[in-house]
C-alpha cells in the first residue's frame, strides 16, 4: 500500500499549492501606493511616466514563504498632458493610456509568473472629476519545481511541471485631485491550468480554473493644515470560496515629500508604513505584523516599492494628485 502511494505524493503536493494559488493571489501591503496594479482604469491619470518596482517578503522565518517582486509602467499618450499651460478645452478631452506589469510570486517549489499589458480610455465627467475605464489582457505561468520537493523516502523524485493560461482584468476608476472610487475583477477569464503529472500520467484538468477576483477601493484626501494632509483609504477583496477580506488605511502626508500609515487587514495583521519623495523619485517601506495563529511562527512580513515619475519633457513635475 505504502509503494502505491508514495508516486502519488509529488501530485498531492502539487495540487494543493495550485489550490492555493489559484484563490489567493500575491498578497499586498502597499497597492494603495501603486492602485495599477490591482485595477488597469489606473493607468495614465498622473501627468508623467509611472515607473514602479517592488519587492514582498511574507511570513519571514518560516521556509518557502511567499515571495514577490513586481515591475509595472503606464502612462497617457499624446502631450498635451505634459504642457505647462493647458487650456480647459484641453483639461476636459478624453485621452487614451497604456500600461504594462511582470511579476514572479514564489511559494516554496510553486511559482506564478505573469505579464500584462493594459489599455485605459478617460473620460471628463465634470470639470474637476474623471472616470476611466481600463482593460488588461496577459499570460499567467504556473509552475512547480520538483527538485524542491523532499520525501521520507530519499530515493523518490518528483519530476517539475508547468501550465500557462490566458488571463484578463477590467476596471472603473473614479478620480478626482481630493478622492478617488475604483472598482475591478482580476482573472476574469476563469482559464484553466492543465497539469499533466509524468509520474502518474493523470492530468489534473479541469479541476483547477483560475478564480475571480474583485476589488472595491476608495480614499479621500483630507487636509489639516496648510503643510498636512490625511488620506483615508478602504480596499475590499472577494474571491470565493474564501471570506470577504476589508483593509482600513490612513496616511498622514507633509507637503507631499514625507508620509506616515498605519492599516489593518481585518483578522490578519497590522500593518507600519513610512515613505519619502523627493523630486522624481519615492521609496516606501511596510511591515507587517501577524493576527492569525500562524504569527507565532514567523517574523511578519516586509515590502519596498520604489518608484520614479518620469518626466515627458523639461518641467517641474506636478504633485497635485500624490497618493
């Protein structure tokens, strides 16, 4: 019974991560710093080239924790976004955005890569607020690597695997210079990933389609004083077969050059963030500290997002619209 089982053990652990992975995508800390990545609507409403890079460790301490680093990029076409004199004919015309991200989220022997490209159409609501609407079509990569696998028995080895599927995201974006109200879904498509184990020569099939993820944001900026701002803000996250997730998060900004928050992922952990910009550049820093059980495990989690605004021609950047 025992020899049966043992060549169905590399397939029992691969299954349960891609369970895993395909109802939990990369967790973030920061999104609220870099809204694109979860919703494409994002793209092109700051008035320069967005570049931004990140980098995620979770759950330090404990082996084959999650580990992600992302690299993303959108902007609006045309110039007449960039002129230092802009007539209000020109702030009320729709205009058209790009955008793009790669990623690499690792879990143990279990990865996911991803690259996307994005398009976003916005439109003039009013004179002072905005509506866009974005769609981000990719590939999404799953693999697992069975050299990381280990087994009671030494002799045992699992062979790797890998599958890509076909993956789209939508999103509506809301803006405004004092608030903003985003609404999303990510692996819209429900692909299915197709794993076929050499080991045992069954494929999985059918039995693990990507699940649809939604996402409701909205923040208000706030000001205090003349130097002081605070930036409330909201995510709500959805996926079945799992709860109903709520981030609360609030930022206390001075003069658009220093920042300081506190959010709380609703039974899961508390989160520290700080953040410097100076001219074209930012640099952000989160922790993460545990509320589950398994926080007595690990050392909580740590995220860096760098990010540079670069300019379309000569000018003073505007910082008007810095979340």
């Amino acid at each position: 019974m025992k020899k049966t089982l043992q060549p169905l053990l590399p397939l029992g652990l691969l299954l349960a991560g891609l369970t895993a992975q395909a109802q939990q995508q990369a967790q973030y800390s920061q999104y609220m710093n870099n809204n694109y990545i979860l919703n494409p609507g994002v793209a092109g409403t700051e008035d320069y080239i967005d570049l931004k890079f990140s980098y995620r460790t979770q759950w330090t301490g404990l082996e084959g924790a999650p580990r992600t680093y992302y690299a993303s990029i959108n902007s609006s076409l045309g110039k007449w976004r960039s002129q230092p004199k802009r007539t209000m004919h020109d702030r009320q015309r729709p205009f058209h955005a790009l955008g793009g991200i790669v990623y690499n989220d690792v879990t143990g022997p279990t990865s996911r890569t991803g690259v996307y490209g994005s398009y976003a159409c916005n439109l003039a609501l009013v004179r002072s607020i905005r509506i866009a609407l974005g769609l981000s079509v990719g590939m999404q990569q799953f693999s697992v690597d069975g050299q990381q696998l280990r087994f009671y028995d030494v002799n045992n080895r699992a062979a790797s695997a890998s599958s890509r599927a076909l993956d789209g995201t939508a999103g509506v974006w809301l803006y405004s210079p004092d608030f903003y109200v985003g609404l999303s879904g990510t692996q819209l498509l429900g692909n299915t990933l197709d794993f076929s184990y050499a080991q045992t020569g069954v494929s999985t099939g059918g039995s693990n389609s990507l699940r649809r993820h939604y996402f409701a944001t909205a923040g208000v900026r706030v000001p205090v004083s003349a130097d002081w701002s605070l930036v409330p803000s909201v995510l709500i996250k959805a996926v079945a077969p799992a709860p109903v997730s709520v981030d609360l998060n609030a930022k206390l900004k001075y003069q658009d050059l220093l920042w300081g928050g506190l959010s709380w992922r609703a039974t899961d952990s508390y989160v520290a963030l700080v953040g410097v910009t100076y001219e074209q550049y930012a640099l952000s820093y989160s922790y993460d500290a545990g509320l589950s059980e398994l926080a007595a495990y690990h050392g909580g989690s740590h995220e860096i997002l760098l990010g540079l605004r670069l300019k379309k021609k000569a000018k003073v950047v505007c910082t008007d619209r810095f979340w």
